[in-house]
C-alpha cells in the first residue's frame, strides 16, 4: 500500500496565497505596533498639554502675586519706613530723645514688614536714599515666573511635538489599511496584475517600516531643569542689567542643552546690550540655528548685521523677517536703511514709503475706532529718525555710533545724491511723527513759512519780576546741517528761551515745538499751538513750563514745526558748575 503525501493546511494550496496571506498577516502585526504608538504619543501630548496649561496657569499667578508684593513692599512700607524716619531726625534736631526713640522704634517695626527694607540686601540707608527695587523684584516673582513660562513654552513644544508623531502614526494606520486592501485584491487577480499589486502592497509595508523607525529615533524630550533655572537667572540678570552675569548665565543654559534657542536668543540680547555686536550676531545666528527663526530673532539679526557692516546680509535677514509679518513698522525702517548702507537708495525709498504708509493706515484706523494710536507707533518714527541721523554722522565725520563703519559702507552711498536721499528720508519720517499724532494723515511736503536760526537765552527780570530783556549765551552761529545741530554752551542754569525770527507765517497754522534732551524727546516740554503772532517778525518762546526745574546738564536740541513740517533746529548744552 503506498504511503499517501499529507498536506498541512498552512502550507497547502496556492504558494502566492500563501505567501499573500503571510504578509498580511506582518502588515496587521504592523497595524498592532503603530495603533500602541499613535496612543503612546497621543498620551503624550495630553500630558504636555495639561503640564502647558498648568505652567502658564501658574506663572500668571506667581507674577500677579509678586507685583503686588513688590508695590506694597516699596508703594507702603518704604512709604511707612521714610516718614517715620523723618519723624526720628525732626525729633533729633528738636532734641526730643523720647520721642526720637520711639520714632526710631516704629520706623524698625515697619521695616520687619517687607525684607525690601529690612534686608541689608536690598536697601542699606547708609548707602543709598532709596532701596534696590529690580533686586527685590528678581528675588520674589521674576526668576520663577522666567522658569515658569520657559516650562510653558517647552511643554507647549513637546505637545506639538507628540501631536505631529501622533498624526504620523494615524497617516500610517491609514497607509497600512491600503496596503491590506491591494493584497486582499492581488488574490482575486491573475497574470502580471497580482505581482504588481503584491509590489505596491510591499512598497508601502517598507515605506511605514522606514518611517516608524525615523519616527522612534527622532528624539522627543524636553529641555533639562538645569537648562531652565540657568536660563531664569541670566533673565534676573538682565534685568538688573548686570550683563556679564547674564551671558554666564545663558552659557551655562546652552551648555546643559545646546539646542536651546531662547537661551541663545537671550545671550544675543544681553550682548547687545554689554555693546558687543559680535556676541549679539552670534547668539542671534545660534537661535536661528537652533530652529527659532522668528520675527524677533531675525529683525535683531539683521540690525546687527547693519551695524556690523553687512548691509547685504541685513537685508536678507529683515526681508524674511518682514515675509513672516508685513505689519512691523520698524522692520520697514530697519529695511531703508540697510538699503541705503548697501548703496540702494530706490529700494531704500520703496521700504520708507510703505513703513509711513503703514504707520498712516494704523493712525487712521485707530481714528476711525475713536481710539489712540499704538505708543509704537511714534517710537519706531522717532527711532528711524534718530537711525538716520546717526548715519549721516557717519558718512560726514566718520565717527560712526549705531551705523555702520564707514568703511563698510557702499561707495555709492557716500555721494550728493544718496546723502540727500538720507536727509530727506530724515525730514519724511519726522513731518510724518506730527502730521499723524495731531491729524490722522500725512501734512504738506513743505510750507511756505520760515523761520530763522535758533538762538537760545535767559530772561532777564527787573526788581519786581517782570520779563524786561533776554541774554543770549554761548556761540550764537544757529542751525548747521540737518543731522549737527548747532550747539552753544551755559555755565548757568535758569530760565530758557528759544528766539527766532519768521516770515510768511499764517495765524492760526499749527505750530509744534519738540525738545529732545540727549537724543530722547521730553514730552512734558512739547509745546503745540496755534500761531497767533502774525506773519513776519521775532518770537521768544520759552522752553520750559511754568515751575519746571532748571535744565539738567544734557544736550538739548530743539525742533520747529509748522503744519508737521520741519522748518528749523537747533541745540545748546547745559553743562556742570
């Protein structure tokens, strides 16, 4: 009797069903591992997201907190503290011992209150008249609150971070059904058609394989704690301006993690402002490097780019920046001017025309809201200004201060014409500063009145008060160039005057009056009216108000407006005993 062949089930029948009904079963086992992975890391970015909210949650509440601590330590007891501490010294020079002692025992009951008084730390009367405030301010709330929100930010990432390899997972579970599909349809086919559906189906499977191994190596963790509380300190640092201390900081953060890009933003900053551009470019460079190519980040690279010397790659630089967000009045700015120092004076026309376009729109539309326009709004007009006054400095004395050196700037640059470019770029932002802070639209060009040279001087006063004369003072030479106000000097202080004479004057044209005071505008010392004095003639007008102190020693200089048109300028210095 011969022996008949038994076939096992599994391996009986067709060998390509066989062989199909193998993969699919390695595609289902597949299917398994990235369904428990896809769950894995939607938990994962639940997690974050709740440790998110819970940062943020807390940093709002810890600042809250220590504002209110900071403002009743120094708004109250150091309030408390002062007076009773002029109560101890009237009594003393009184010679009341009695009441001095119990003065001087309420004065330390009310220090007990808040260590913002009773810590030597922050305020040591035989030092100082005042306490260190910033000090107290890193020590109760800003360290955490820094640490508080950098936590937010990291959980925030690390919820992007899972949510993206979730949605990888669900784009695979979705590719693996596909592949189960074309295999179930290979064994329902003959010929070349089930070979290149069994390919496809294969094709796929591999893909997925790849793509969960790329995922599982790609690394999803958080920042260390280390890394954080450095960071938080270089951030109190900062802000007591000890820069030094702040880049230690920051280079201890990196240290520990070296792709943490806020740090190194944070490092560029405190070396700005320690006045090292080097540091300040190569933090920048590092925080773009370290995946924070921002608005921020990139407008401070290109600034310092353009003081560096590199207008080209200032350009680049403020171009991506302003691709991220077109509504940034001072990037426009920061733009011309790069242009300009790169030898561009078109592009650099094109890039002031749409930042005061834009600066228009914004003061129209706050308008229209019955609202004021944004603070910085005159801030980026001012320091556009200020920008191009510093250039021409440069391009005149070769003292370069904020601007480029001037080596590095364009030859073409340094011509008549892109010169007066600059000057008029100046006069455009300045005429557009008044015309839309007083009237919500952009002035004349020009006006038909003038205004002679600046002269500056003291009233002179008679026995009962009255104003009777002026004393000039210093080198009276008036207004030089645009961007060197002429300067006379004071050996003493009182009450000033500026003097001019004016022609072609309207009454009732608007009239503005700036003084700026080391380069910054003193708003309290604007004077804005209607003319009223005629068309031809000399003024005086005083340049300080009512009880105001006498002048601190400081540049000042001194702008004349007529219908947002800038007609003169001129300066003096007040200078110490």
């Amino acid at each position: 009797m011969s022996e008949r062949s038994v076939n096992h089930p599994l391996l009986g029948g067709d060998p390509f069903r066989q062989w199909v009904t193998i993969l699919i079963s390695l595609t289902i086992l597949l299917v398994a591992l990235s369904s428990v992975l896809q769950a894995d890391a939607a938990n994962r970015a639940d997690r974050a997201a709740h440790d998110a909210q819970l940062y943020a949650i807390q940093a709002i509440g810890h600042r809250a907190r220590g504002e209110l601590q900071v403002d009743y330590a120094y708004a109250d007891v150091f309030r408390w503290w002062a007076d009773a501490d002029d109560l101890v010294a009237m009594a003393q020079s009184s010679g009341d011992a009695d009441a001095a002692s119990r003065y001087r025992a309420a004065r330390d009951r009310v220090a007990r209150l808040s260590a913002l008084v009773s810590s030597k730390r922050y305020f040591d009367p035989a030092r100082s008249a005042l306490p260190d405030v910033a000090a107290f301010e890193a020590d109760v709330y800003l360290v955490e609150t820094a640490a508080l929100i950098e936590r937010f930010s990291d959980a925030s990432a690390l919820n992007q971070a899972w949510l993206a390899k979730s949605s990888a997972y669900r784009a695979q579970l979705i590719l693996l059904a596909a592949a189960i599909s074309v295999y179930a349809l290979a064994m329902t086919v003959g010929g070349k058609v089930k070979w290149v559906l069994v390919g496809v189906g294969g094709a796929i499977g591999c893909a997925v394989i790849v793509w969960t191994i790329v995922l599982l190596l790609t690394r999803t963790a958080g920042l260390p704690e280390r890394a954080i509380l450095a960071y938080a300190q270089g951030i109190k640092r900062v802000y007591q301006r000890d820069y030094a201390g702040a880049i230690e900081a920051f280079d201890q953060a990196v240290l520990v993690a070296p792709g943490y890009a806020n740090a190194h933003y944070a490092r560029g900053n405190a070396a700005y402002g320690a006045g090292d551009w080097e540091g300040a470019l190569a933090g920048y460079q590092e925080a773009v490097e370290a995946g924070r190519a921002d608005v921020s980040v990139l407008w401070n690279l290109g600034w310092t780019r353009y003081v560096l010397g590199q207008p080209q790659d200032a350009v680049r630089a403020l171009e991506q920046a302003l691709a991220l967000d077109a509504n940034r009045i001072g990037l426009y700015f920061d733009l011309g001017i790069a242009y300009l120092a790169a030898g561009q004076p078109g592009e650099a026309q094109s890039a002031y025309d749409a930042g005061i376009e834009l600066a228009v729109d914004l003061a129209q539309a706050a308008q229209k809201a019955g609202q004021e326009p944004p603070e910085s709004l005159w801030l980026h007009l001012d320091a556009a200004a200020i920008d191009v006054e510093h250039f021409l400095r440069c391009l005149s004395t070769q003292v370069c201060i904020e601007s480029p050196p001037y080596s590095a700037i364009s030859f073409i640059t340094k011509d008549e014409f892109s010169m007066q470019s600059a000057q008029d770029f100046r006069l455009a932002l300045k005429n557009a500063a008044v015309a839309l802070e007083y009237s919500g639209q952009l002035g004349p060009e020009q006006v038909a009145a003038t205004v002679g040279p600046l002269k500056f001087a003291q009233g002179v006063y008679d026995d009962w008060g009255e104003l009777v004369d002026y004393a000039a003072f210093g080198d009276q030479g008036g207004a030089e160039v645009e961007v060197r106000v002429a300067q006379s000097s004071i050996t003493e202080t009182g009450e000033l005057f500026v003097l001019f004479d004016y022609s072609r004057m309207s009454n009732g044209q608007w009239v503005v009056l700036k003084v700026y005071v080391d380069d910054q505008e003193a708003p309290e010392l604007r004077l804005a009216q209607p003319w009223s004095m005629g068309s031809n003639g000399q003024a005086a007008l005083s340049l300080f108000p009512s009880g105001y102190s006498s002048p601190a020693p400081a540049r000042y200089r001194v702008e004349v407006y007529v219908d947002s048109c800038l007609v003169q300028t001129g300066g003096f210095t007040v200078e110490d005993r």
